[in-house]
C-alpha cells in the first residue's frame, strides 16, 4: 500500500467583513503528518458548490509545514467558504 502525505490544517486566518468588490486573503497555516508527496488546497463555496479558487498542488516533505494564501474577491452575497486540502493518490 502506497504512503501518501497526510494533511492537517493547523490555522486560518480571513477578516470578519469585506465589502462587496474588495480583494481580501484567506491564510492556510498547514502541516504534513504523514509521507512526502503531492498535496492540495482550494477554498469552496458552500452555497453553490463552486470552487473560489482553482486547486493549488504543491510538493510536500514528511514532517514539513507551511503558509497558503489565497485571494479572493468578495461577491455581492454573504460567502460560506470551506477550505480543503488533501493529498494526490
């Protein structure tokens, strides 16, 4: 059986309010518990399933850890927003 990398989120950090138009960040603090591979990111709106933005792929080493920043645009509606992050198989 393959080993893969096993991905914990350990923070994020996203301002309580945007106005509707303004860019603002969402920070992923992230740590790889398991192999060294391929891992994933991407944020998700709740409401419509959609991803906000596209799936990030980076490489990984067992034991590493890091800082993901996604930016996004603030829509005219209230946003659920999911983060995921994973591993490729």
């Amino acid at each position: 059986m393959p080993a893969y990398p096993k991905m914990v989120i350990t923070s994020i950090t996203a301002p309580t309010q945007a106005a509707v138009g303004e860019t603002f960040d969402v920070l992923c603090g992230w740590r790889n518990d398991g192999e060294a591979g391929v891992a994933w990111a991407r944020l998700v709106d709740l409401d419509t399933k959609l991803e906000v933005t596209p799936k990030t792929e980076f490489e990984t080493l067992k034991g590493q850890s890091g800082t993901l920043k996604f930016s996004v645009v603030m829509p005219n509606k209230h946003f659920n927003l999911r983060l995921e992050l994973g591993h490729r198989e």
